[in-house]
C-alpha cells in the first residue's frame, strides 16, 4: 500500500473534505489540464514527483491543492489514454489528507 497524491483546483476543497475524492462530484472548478468534466471515471493519483508535473500544467485558472491518499494499492490503478495512472471509482475521505494547499499558478 501506498501514499499516493491527487492535485486538483481550491473549488473543490469543500467538496473533497465532505465526500472524499469522487469524479462524480466535479463540476466546481476546471479539471488540471482544462477539462470541463471528467476524463475518467476514476480519481487520477500520483507519486510526489508525477503531482509536481500536474501542479506545473495547471489549467485551473486559479490555485491547486495537493491531497495524500493513503493505502493505494498500486496494483488497482489503471493507465488512462493518455499515459497517466487512476483509481477506478473514488477515495473515501477517511483515506485522504490535504498536504499542500493554495499552490499558486506556475
């Protein structure tokens, strides 16, 4: 099991602490590279250095925050189209903690 991280905007922040991480529930903010909605039906997680690259392409139009995921099993993750790793379906919010917050545009 690992600690695992999901990078999205500050919007959500509210959201995520009262539902935990669920694709579902997307809708606040733009998703890190744009999107309107989501890519996956899933909750995109990374290692620390794959969640700098996401906090480095923000296209939130606003600052980001970086939650943990704790106890991932890697082996449950799924690589999207375009080449980056998720979770199928969500993460409880007893699972998550919110490490970095208000990271500023790049």
């Amino acid at each position: 099991m690992e600690r695992l991280y999901h990078v999205t905007s500050v919007r959500n922040r509210d959201s995520i602490r009262r539902f935990g991480l669920d694709s579902s529930r997307m809708g606040a903010a733009r998703g890190i590279a744009g999107s309107r909605g989501p890519e996956v039906d899933g909750i995109f997680l990374a290692d620390e250095h794959t969640a700098g690259f996401f906090i480095r392409i923000n296209n939130t139009g606003g600052p980001v925050d970086v939650w943990a995921a704790d106890g991932i099993d890697p082996a449950a993750l799924v690589i999207s189209p375009e080449g980056f790793e998720y979770l199928p379906g969500t993460v409880s919010r007893d699972r998550i903690t919110l490490c970095r917050q208000d990271v500023p545009l790049p």
